[in-house]
C-alpha cells in the first residue's frame, strides 16, 4: 500500500504583526521527497511515529512536502498559495496511492483565507478522490467544519505539552491500514463548543484535562467507536472557528458517533468554569524564591512564547530580575541576532555593552541596555532530549550567554521555544543549579521541567500570547462566547 505523507504547517497568531513569508517556510523546516524519511525517522514526532508503522505493516511511505515555519503572524497568501500547489504537483505526480497522510496543525490562517488546513484538504480531496485521508493535528487546532467534511478521519493530540504525537502518527498508519484491509469504514461527528480556553487551563499533566483526557480515552474503548478527539483550540486567532471542538469517529455507525460526540461536548460544557486559572505576579515570584532555598522556581512567560507566535525577544521579566538582582536566575531565551553578533565580537571572557531584546514589537517590554560579561557561545544545535520530540535536531543559530549581575541570559539568533532544558545545558547551564528560570513557554516546558522544578508558576506578563483572553481585541470568533461573553449556551 503506497500512503502519501506530508505538511504545511503554521500555527498563526493573528494578534503578532509579524508576517508570515515564504522565507519562513523555507528557512524553518522544509523538506521534500526522501529528505522527509532522513527527517523523521526514529523521532518522536508524527511523521516518525507513521513511518514506523508504515515499516511494520508494510505501507510505503510516498513523501511529498514537509514544511513548518515557526509561529508567528499571518501568513502572506501568495507563500500558502506557492506551498499549495508545490505540494499539489507532488501529490499529483504521487502515482497510485492507497492513502493520504496529512500531518498538519489546524490553526493556519492567511490573509485571506481563516481556514488554510480546510482549504488544503479540500484541494487534496479534489486530487484523490475516494481515497482515505487521514488528517493529524494538534490539540491547538481551530477545527472547521470544512476540515472534517474533507478528511476520512481527523486524529487530534491527546496532550499538552505534546508528547503523544508518535503515537498519533502511528495511530493514524494503522488506521489507514484498516481502512484498506476494509476492516475500518469511518464515520466522523464533528461539534463546536461555544468555548475558548488559555494555555494553562489545556495543560494535560493537571485538572481539570487530567480528567477530560481520562474520559476521552473511556470513550475511545467503547464498542463500535475508532477514534475520539478534544481540540482544545488557539485562541490566538482571531478567526470564527477558534476554540474548543469534539470529533468522534465510529466503524460505520453515525448514529452512534452523533451521540458521543453531543455527550462528550456536554460533559466538556459543563466543566468551562473549571478551565480558569490564576496568575503570578514577577515580583510574587522572585519574593517565593527568596523565602526557599529549594529550586528551581520556573516562570513560564506564555505571553512571548514564539511556539504561539510570541516575539521571543520580550523583556519584562529580565527587567524586573536586574531591578531586583536576583541571584542564579536565567532567562531563556531572547532571540537577538543582534546582540549575538556584538556578544560573538567580544569573546567569550569580555564584557560587551548590548541593547537587548524589545525589538520586534512595543508588546512585550523595552530593550534593556546593559553592559554583560559573555560567559559562553554556541553554535546553538543540539537533539531535543525530553519527552517532546525527542531525537529531533534544533537550531537556535548562534547562541550567547551573557551575564549581568545573578541573571545570566541566553541570547539566541533564532526564536525557539525553550521546552527542552537541553536549550540550557547545550550552552553549560545545569536547571537544577538555578533558583530562578524564565522560560518563554507556555506549557510544553513541563514536560521535561516537571521533574526537576520545585515549584512552576504561571506569570501575568503582556503580550500576543498572553493567557488572559480578556487582553484581546476579538474582532472575529463566533459570538457569544465564554468566558468573553456571559450569556452562552451550547447548541
Ligand atoms: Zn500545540
């Protein structure tokens, strides 16, 4: 059986003003034909969890395009619209296939188009015709209706931080597989929930998703269904689809999956209160890390996470911890190509005078002017070694740690999200000595911090990603809805 795989992939936070190019595309990860095998095989990543599976039960994997650029503002149509029709000529020029594999992410808007994931499935259903396709996306996805008419099965991830994706990946091999042997004949129910929810109340490592995802999986193991979804949205963009979606998919039944799915809309319905949280002040912060000596105390700075479409180069908490010179404290990581470049020029071992971050936005914090010892470079690269895609390369381009009084900084050229505490110990940074990290992640650094945090605390930063919905200007998604609006009801 010959399964095509491949992705456009963005996650758009319409609230950056930072445009999406082609560029992005192309200098983020791009790969086509055979380099997308090299890519991904024995990671723990979508892709490689399907060409394992694609191994074990003899499908051959037909690569086509494999494209993901870092989040960020709208992407320019004419850069979705070329990615498009590249991935379509491939597809076309595919030959026979048995099956479609689309690894995307769900929340790709252009500046045309609020649905870009919709409009691509479209396109391929147009090509293949009958032939299944399998949609993978991420528990981010603003799933459309047009996304589920278009695709066989659509398989969201189960968690936040992301570390199911392998088995999604695999999950959705064996599935294809099924429906070739005849075995499998889907049938998908699809509803929206008037309902948008923030990062730290979608984190599945804690209530109330600990619960949800509990039931999710009961709901998977009755008799007739094949597969069962909970897409907890990005609320970043402000398009009429975003927020919260169920999909249930039965063998042959939809009598049965229209059921589940009113069912387990409700049960997530009646929980919408639960998905509410508090958050720390910087300064309630630094004041808990001066009355323990146990660390580290981990700041998630979500407001400029760049895996959400965050700048990267805010400066808000580094502000406060040069004000209040707190000791065996980092922030990472500030992408500042310029900095880097002068911190490089000086050498590790001299002290350079940098303006650093604050750069990109006036959202996220000033650029702070200091004078630094630069402690360390690097060329930045490094495999990912927590339970987030592990085995996958990084590149955070030309790395600098530069310190200021106990705050040591990692300047970075690129905008990487910090999940994966080899970011620090690829540069000589051991978490576990520091009192005090700013990471500019949401959640997904839970994963691989959990363990070895004393405590995490959520701060109240500003920003384009910032946690509390009530910052935004929504001009788009569909009203009413909770928790912008009081009187919501579900349809
Ligand atoms: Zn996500």
């Amino acid at each position: 059986m010959r399964i095509a795989v491949g992705c456009i992939g963005h996650e758009t936070n319409t609230f950056s003003p930072v445009a999406t190019t082609i560029d992005n595309f192309k200098k983020g990860s791009y790969h086509r034909g055979d380099t997308i095998i090299t890519a991904f095989r024995g990671t723990r990543t979508i892709t490689g969890g399907f060409l394992d599976v694609a191994a074990q039960l003899n499908l051959q994997p037909v690569p086509l395009l494999w494209t993901f650029a870092t989040p960020s503002g709208m992407v320019e149509h004419a850069a979705y619209q070329v990615l498009k029709s590249e991935f379509l000529t491939l597809l076309q020029n595919a030959g026979e296939l048995d099956g479609v594999l689309l690894d995307l992410h769900g929340a790709m808007v252009t500046d045309e188009l609020e649905d870009a994931e919709g409009d691509l499935i479209q396109a391929v259903r147009e090509i293949v015709g009958e032939t299944p396709i399998i949609t993978t996306l991420d528990l981010h996805a603003n799933i459309t209706a047009q996304m589920a008419h278009y695709s066989d099965v659509i398989i969201g991830f189960d968690t936040y931080p992301h570390v199911d994706c392998y088995e999604r990946g695999f999950e959705a091999g064996q599935l294809l597989f099924g429906m070739n042997e005849g075995k499998i004949q889907p049938t998908m129910a699809y509803r929206q929930l008037p309902l948008l929810t923030a990062p730290p109340a979608q984190c599945t490592m804690k209530p109330p998703m600990t619960d949800v995802l509990k039931a999710l999986h009961v709901l998977e193991t009755e008799r007739g269904v094949v597969t069962a979804t909970l897409s907890m949205g990005f609320p970043f963009a402000d398009i009429t689809d975003a927020g919260v979606s169920v999909l249930v998919t039965t063998n042959g039944d939809a009598a049965l999956a229209d059921t589940y799915a009113d069912q387990f809309a409700s049960h997530i319905w009646e929980l919408r209160e639960e998905f509410t949280f508090n958050l720390h002040t910087v300064e309630s912060a630094i004041e808990l890390a001066n009355q323990t000596d146990s660390r580290p105390i981990v700041l998630a700075d979500g407001a400029d996470n760049p895996g959400g479409g965050g700048p990267c180069d805010g400066t808000t908490i580094l502000q406060k911890f040069i004000e209040a010179d707190v000791q065996d404290a980092v922030v990472a990581v500030i992408a500042d190509p310029e900095s880097v470049t002068q911190a490089v020029e000086a050498g590790v071992g001299n002290r350079v005078q940098l303006n650093v971050g604050g750069k990109t936005d006036t959202q996220h914090g000033a650029p702070v002017a200091l004078t630094g010892y630069v402690k360390a470079l690097s060329d930045g690269r490094f495999i990912l070694k927590g339970p987030m895609g592990r085995g996958t390369a990084a590149n955070m381009g030309r790395t600098a740690v530069v310190q200021i009084g106990g705050v040591e900084i990692v300047l970075t050229e690129r905008r990487i999200q910090p999940y994966d505490a080899e970011v620090l110990r690829s540069v000589g940074i051991e978490p576990q000595s520091c009192k005090l990290i700013a990471l500019k992640s949401a959640v997904h650094f839970r994963a691989d911090y959990t363990p070895i945090a004393h405590q995490i605390l959520d701060v109240d930063t500003p920003g384009v990603h910032s946690p509390n919905l009530f910052s935004y200007d929504y001009q788009k998604v569909r009203r009413p809805i909770y928790p912008l609006d009081s009187t919501v009801t579900l349809k």
